[in-house]
C-alpha cells in the first residue's frame, strides 16, 4: 500500500502558534483554504482509492477539495486526530510547556509509549488508534491511501513505524500545512518513507530539507 500522509491546512491557532487539539477544533484561515484547494494538483500525481480526514473540523475541509477532485467520499476516523494535549491544550507552541509535548510525542516514537501525556494520552494508545486506521486501509485492498490528519502525530508515527525515520530526523523535519509524507508497505512487513514534504527520504535520518526542532504548530 501507498501511504499518503497529509497535514492540513493552516486554522488560526496554527497563526498564534498554539496547542490546539480538542475536536472539533478550529477551520482554516483563508490561506488555509488555498493550500486545500491547491492540494489536488499537488497530489496530481497519486491514484488515490481511499480518503480519509481526522474527526477534526480542519482536516475535513482540508480533504473536501481533493474529495470533490477525485469523486471520494471522505472517511472520518478518530484514530487519525492530533494527540492530544492534555493539560497543556492552548498553550504556546513554543514555551516549556510546547516542548514538554513535543519530547513526549517522540519519546513514544523512540519505544517508551508507557508515556503519557500530562491529563492526555499514553503513546500506547496514539500508536493503537493511529495503527487502527492504517489497517483498516490496508484491508480495503486500496492501492493508495489518503490520510489527512496533523503534525504532531504523523511526525510520531512515521519516526515509530518507518524503518528510515528515527527520531532525530523527526524531530528536526517540520511538515507545513498540506505537507505530505509519502510511505510505502503494511501494517504486517512494516512501512519505508520514500518522501518528506517533496524531498526523497533515503538512509535513517537523511534526507528533506532542516526544518525548526521540536516545531509544535498543530
């Protein structure tokens, strides 16, 4: 199966640079709306069978113009939303409180998923629903999957589950609204990231453009 990984357009909060993950959660800025409405020519290039977006109102409308494109219906799945912030929901992206997410997010990455977010999730249970999702499309029988969710957890899973992304790498790659990471395999032999927001991905820790670290704009 062909993975793609899209994150959504840019919503306001993204602007003030906040953790924001509760659902149903912000819709785009206008901007946000242009990225959505270019991203079918952007993936002009994938055959894509299945479409997914996140319970979140940003990743929907993210997923409408390509849904329009493609004549899909968009699948709505919570397995597929941010992780959520816990007690740190709305704080700034760039305080303690920011890192303090973003280094939870990938030490799940890194194997301590016993880890749990403060009043949030543990990494045992992101990794679950997110893997969930995944399987369900891997099932389908879909040659290429379309999943438009955000950030954070696409950063987290693709450092978990691609054999060519560590955390490092992770950490130190943004992804932009409507970035895309592009995988390759199944749930059972397991996924290699072949691009990183246009850029090929090669060895562990290689390849794509350097990015801000520990960058936590939902």
């Amino acid at each position: 199966m062909r993975l793609l990984l899209v994150r959504h357009g840019q919503t306001p909060t993204n602007v003030d640079y906040l953790l924001d993950t509760a659902v149903p959660g912000p819709g785009l800025t206008a901007l946000g709306e242009q990225q959505a409405a270019k991203l079918p020519e952007a993936l002009a290039g994938e055959h894509i069978d299945t479409l997914y977006a996140s319970t979140l109102i940003r990743t929907q409308l993210t997923a409408a113009p390509l849904a329009a494109a493609r004549g899909l219906d968009v699948l709505v799945r919570d397995g597929i939303r941010e992780i959520s912030a816990g007690d740190l929901e709305m704080m700034p992206g760039d305080s303690e409180q920011g890192e303090l997410y973003m280094r939870t997010a990938f030490a799940w990455a890194a194997g301590d998923t016993a880890l749990r977010m403060p009043g949030g999730e543990s990494g045992t249970e992101v990794l679950a629903r997110y893997d969930a999702v995944v399987e369900e499309a891997s099932a389908s029988g879909a040659g290429t999957v379309a999943l438009v969710s955000h950030g954070a957890v696409i950063r987290m899973w693709s450092a978990a589950r691609a054999v060519n992304v560590d955390v490092p790498f992770a950490a130190t790659h943004r992804l932009d609204n409507t970035g895309v990471v592009v995988l390759e395999g199944s749930p059972s032999d397991g996924f290699k990231a072949l691009s990183w927001a246009g850029a090929t991905v090669a060895a562990t820790g290689e390849g794509g453009p350097a990015g801000r670290p520990l960058d936590t704009t939902r």
